[in-house]
C-alpha cells in the first residue's frame, strides 16, 4: 500500500510541475505580447507588425509568432505558441 500511494503522490507531483510551467511559459508570451502592444500604442502602429520589430527583442523561446494589429479600432497582439495555443492580448 505504501509503494502505491508513493507512486500516486509522484505522479501527481509530475503533473503539478508540468501545468505550472505551461502557466509560466504562456504568462511569459502574454507579457510579452502586451509589452509589444504598449510599444505599438507609442509609435501609433496602424498594420500589422511583429512584436520583435517593436521592441528590438526575440520573444520567448516557446512563442512561435507575435504580430501585432493595428487596423481597426483598437490594437491587439496575436501570440501563437508551440503546440498551437494562441493568445490575443488587448491594451
């Protein structure tokens, strides 16, 4: 009984670890995309760019694209994540 409940409580424990660095990972990619779209805001961007060209920096090592929008009303910076997630991040 002791072997098994040790092996339920690391296999819990893996699964803990592995959501909380996806959280940090996908937090990372919204500050960042919410950065680029503060700079956007300064220099009045008014197409579509990406955020490396904002802000003078490479994105996160897990953030495949970041573009951000500036046609329409207001801005918004589109992340695409490996895997497939996408966020849209909004001033």
């Amino acid at each position: 009984m002791r072997t098994f409940a040790l092996i339920l409580l690391l296999f819990v424990t893996g699964v803990g670890l592995m959501v909380a660095a996806l959280a940090w990972q996908g937090r990372a990619a919204r500050e960042y995309a919410a950065e680029a779209v503060r700079a956007a805001v300064r220099t009045g961007v008014t197409q579509q760019t990406p955020c490396a060209d904002l802000l003078g920096r490479q994105p996160p090592a897990t953030v495949q694209s970041c573009v951000v929008d500036g046609r329409g009303e207001e801005l918004t910076a589109t992340v695409t994540l490996e895997g497939g997630r996408v966020s849209v991040v909004r001033p």
